[in-house]
C-alpha cells in the first residue's frame, strides 16, 4: 500500500507541475484550455478534500498546517495515508 500511496503522490505531483508549468508557457492548441479546465477542477477537489481533512481528522489526530498543505497538494492519497495512521493508532 505505501508504494501505491507513494507513486499515487508522484503523479499528483508531476500533474500540478505540469498544470502550472502551462500557466507559465501555455501548449499548443486545446491542450492549453484543457489543462487550464483541469487546474481549476483540481484546485476545487482539493479544497473539498482539505475540509473533509478537517471534519475527520481534527478529533483522532492533532494536526498542524503541513499536514493541511499536503492533503491540498496530494488529495485523496494523503487521505488515505492519514486513515491509515488513525487506524494504526486505534489498534494500539
């Protein structure tokens, strides 16, 4: 599971690289709209996925701003590995 949450994490990562990389030297043709489309959808989810962060996890685990900025960077894939540690801590 850590090696999918890890390559889940590089292709949210060279994805928002290559989503800026356009704001800076736009593609050619309909790519350039199309991945300008994908950056606002992307930063709307991650937004939603960083207040589901907070409702969930704010009472199991204290939480501090880098772990807000990587839910927003990485989404659904630090989720998951925030589940994880809540229900390693349960466990125990």
């Amino acid at each position: 599971m850590k090696l999918i949450l890890l390559l889940g994490k590089l292709a949210t990562g060279f994805a928002w690289l290559m989503m800026f990389y356009n704001l800076a030297a736009p593609f050619d043709g309909n790519i350039a709209a199309i991945l300008n489309i994908l950056l606002a959808v992307t930063l709307f989810m991650h937004c939603f996925q960083t207040i589901i962060f907070h409702t969930l996890f704010k009472s199991l685990i204290s939480l501090k701003r880098g772990d807000y900025l990587q839910v927003f960077i990485f989404g659904v894939f630090s989720l998951l590995q925030y589940r994880q540690l809540v229900l390693a801590q349960q466990k125990s």
